[in-house]
C-alpha cells in the first residue's frame, strides 16, 4: 500500500495538491485516509515524494510535516505559486 501512495504523490502537477482522502479513495477505501497520513509522516525521501503537497480536507497544512513542521511546508507549496492563507490553501483553486 505504501509504494502506492509514493507512487501517486509522484503524479501531482507542479502548482496543485491534494487530500489525504484524495490519496485514499485512489486507493479503494475513502477511510484510510488517517492510514495515509501515517504512510506520508514516513516518508523515506521528501524529493522523490513530494509530500508536502497533500493536505486535510480542508486545506490546512500538516502541523507535523516530517521534513520541518509546518513552516517548511508553507515554503514548499509557495515555491509552486501556491498561496497559503493562515496555514490553508484554496482546495477549490489549487486542488488536483
């Protein structure tokens, strides 16, 4: 299941994100997305796997980015032309 969410992550365009429930339901079961969120925090490489673009279902950040919190999240996103507004991103203009 792992290698799945690595993989998918890998398909999301420059300037987009998506949720965790996103990631889930590609995986068959809207209902893991807590599952993926696990698999996400373990990430072996945030280059190859760009985590940083999957956020809640409301577009908030992950308070617990693996690769430096939050902030370092922010960053990330912003580099792509994502605004990030009070820690959240509009799902309606950057989701994939």
């Amino acid at each position: 299941m792992k290698e799945k969410v690595y993989e998918f992550l890998k398909t999301i365009p420059k300037g987009k994100v998506v949720t965790y429930g996103q990631i889930a339901e590609y995986l068959g079961n809207k209902k893991l997305a807590r599952v993926v969120g696990n698999i996400l925090h373990n990430n072996p490489d945030e280059f190859r796997y760009p985590c940083y673009k999957v956020v809640d279902n409301k577009g908030n950040l992950s308070k617990h980015f693996a690769f430096g919190g939050i902030e370092k999240q922010q960053e990330k996103l912003e580099k792509e032309g994502i605004i990030v507004n009070n820690c959240k991103v509009d799902l309606e203009k950057y989701r994939m």
